[in-house]
C-alpha cells in the first residue's frame, strides 16, 4: 500500500490542506508547532477512522478526539488516496465525528466500503492484514514513543508483543524480531531498479540529526525500501496560513 495524498477538511489545527507523498520513503520535518505531529495523526485517521464499537479502546478513542479535533468548528474529517498493491487507487473519506467513512475505487467508482470494516467502520488497514489497533501499534508509532526507546530499548519488545497479543495469534516478540531481521537483510537499502544493495545497507544506517528547530516526526514509507525518496519542510506560515 501506498498513500498518495492525505487532505485534514478540518482535523487539529488544520483546514482544507493536503498533503502529497511520493514514491518511497518520505521525510516530513519542520520547526516546532509547524503541524508534524497533526499530519501524522492526519494520515492514521485518513486510512483507519474511528471505531464504531464499545468497550476496549474508548479511552484511547476520546483522548484522541481531546486531542486532534478542532474545537471551533462544527465538522471533523479527513480524506486519504491509496494506492493498494493490486493497483487499485482508493480514496477513504472519514467523517470522524460520526465515525462513517467510505472507500471509492478512484478508476471505476466502485464502493468498497463494505471490503475493510473493523470495529462496526471503515478501517482501510484491513487491506494490509492488519486493524487500527494493530496498525497504531507497529506501523504509524508516535514520536513520544519513538523517543521512549532510546531511554528503554526493551520497550521496543514490549510494544511487538502487544502487537501479537492485539492481533489474538500465538505470534511472540521474538519471532516479530525474527521476520523484522529478516526483512532488513533482504530489503532495507535495496533499490527495485538495481542489482545489489546500497551503500547504506552494506555499511549500516545511521540516524539522521535533528532538523534545525525541531525534529523529524513522521516516516512514511511508500513503494520498496528505498531510502532517501523525497524530502519535505512544513513551516508555520504554511501549517497556519489557511487559518488566515
């Protein structure tokens, strides 16, 4: 799967925006309060909406809401463009006040709403195999976890077997390990349209600084493992211009 665009009507501190990803790895990066974090959020809400059902998740759920809705305005949605690895182009559309969304295939107008339900809503992860708790766990991790791991490495482990334990598998973090090594020997610093690996695969990666005033909040990965696709600055002026 791969997002081509995700666009925030009205999500956080964002209004009629969107944001475009290309092919391969993109870096989203900017100052402080420029609206990383929002689009992160953006793209998880784009793909996954809000659940339907009772029970496990509310608090979840609600501090969510707390946290991304906008308190101004009367409506809360999001739409992102996929593009699945069968080459269907899908567009989700979540009203996530309602938690209803819907899923066009893009080249024959299809409905497809019905295909990746979870949770009582729409919910494109299921096309991955995965679920929104799932997803949230392992593929879309939030900075302050990210940053949790280099105070408690173990934590990385804790939060794969939570991932078994949501999935309802006799899958264990050891054997999550396994297939994550696994894929890195075969795939990280692979290019699709060349022969071997890169430079960086051979030598090893190592994590990029800081951008200056703040530091990079989202990776999402597009096609293939190639690393270094494409590259963006999100500034104030433009996290905030639609807002006048």
């Amino acid at each position: 799967m791969h997002f081509e665009i995700v666009t925030a009507h009205d999500f956080g501190p964002l209004h009629e925006q969107s944001l475009e990803l290309g092919p391969g790895m993109n870096v989203i990066y900017g100052a402080n309060e420029a609206g990383r974090s929002s689009w992160h959020a953006a793209l998880y809400a784009g793909l996954c909406g809000m659940r339907r059902g009772r029970g496990r998740g509310e608090r979840d759920d609600a501090a969510f809401r707390d946290h991304h809705r906008p308190w101004d305005l009367e409506r809360w949605s999001v739409t992102a463009v996929v593009r699945l690895t069968n080459g269907r182009r899908i567009e989700l559309h979540h009203d996530l006040d309602n938690r209803a969304g819907r899923a066009i295939d893009l080249d024959i107008g299809r409905d497809y709403s019905n295909e990746a339900i979870f949770d009582g809503s729409l919910d494109g992860s299921v096309w991955l195999g995965l679920n929104r708790r799932i997803f949230l766990a392992t593929a879309c991790v939030r900075q302050a976890d990210l940053l949790a791991f280099l105070e408690d490495p173990d934590l990385l482990q804790e939060y794969l077997q939570r991932a078994a334990d949501t999935a309802g598998s006799d899958a264990t973090a050891a054997r999550a390990l396994e297939i994550l090594e696994e894929f890195r020997q075969l795939r990280v610093g692979y290019h699709p349209e060349s022969e071997g690996t890169s430079h960086l695969a051979s030598q090893g990666a190592v994590p990029a600084r800081p951008a200056a005033g703040g530091r990079p909040a989202l990776l999402c990965r597009g096609k293939g493992a190639w690393l270094g696709a494409t590259s963006r600055h999100l500034t104030e002026s433009e996290h905030r211009g639609s807002r006048g």
